[in-house]
C-alpha cells in the first residue's frame, strides 16, 4: 500500500510557478523600506521624505534584481539550446 505519491522531476511549468515568490518578494521588501522610512520619518519629523526615498530606491533596486536574474537565467537557456544544437550535428 502506498500512502505517497511517486517522485516526478520539476518541469518547466512548475519551475514558471516561481513567479509568485517573485512577486511577493518584489511586494515585502517594498513594504520593508516603506516601514523604515516610516519610523525614520516619525522620528527625525521630516514626513514623508524618506518614506518616498525609500520605496524609490527599494523598486528600482528590486527591478535591477530582476534584471539580472532574468539576464542570467536567459544566458543559461541559450547555453542550454546551444549544447544541444551541438549534440546533433555530431
């Protein structure tokens, strides 16, 4: 009697379901410096100058990240398609 479900490897549609941790990354660390700057505001009384600074620079930080991870995943997937296309004209 089996209570588990067999193993079966991750396919690519399952790897794309990543994008809701991206997106709630994107959102909690948003929300992260939004509170920071917040308290900062509260205390050095300068409302809401770094609440606005700090949600500017964590989006564009964020984006940049995004950027990258997307750049690096792309250079991996051609590298991919290329050893194959290699693996057939031998």
């Amino acid at each position: 009697m089996k209570v588990l479900a067999p193993r079966r490897p991750i396919n690519d549609t399952q790897k794309s379901s990543q994008t809701l941790g991206r997106g709630t990354d994107f959102a909690l660390v948003v929300l992260v410096f939004l509170g920071i700057g917040y308290g900062l505001d509260r205390w050095l009384h300068t409302k809401p100058a770094f609440m606005i600074g700090l949600v500017i620079f964590s989006v564009i930080g964020q984006f940049i990240k995004m950027y990258f991870e997307y750049t690096q995943a792309m250079e991996a997937h051609e590298a991919e398609r290329a050893s194959k296309r290699v693996g057939r004209t031998s």
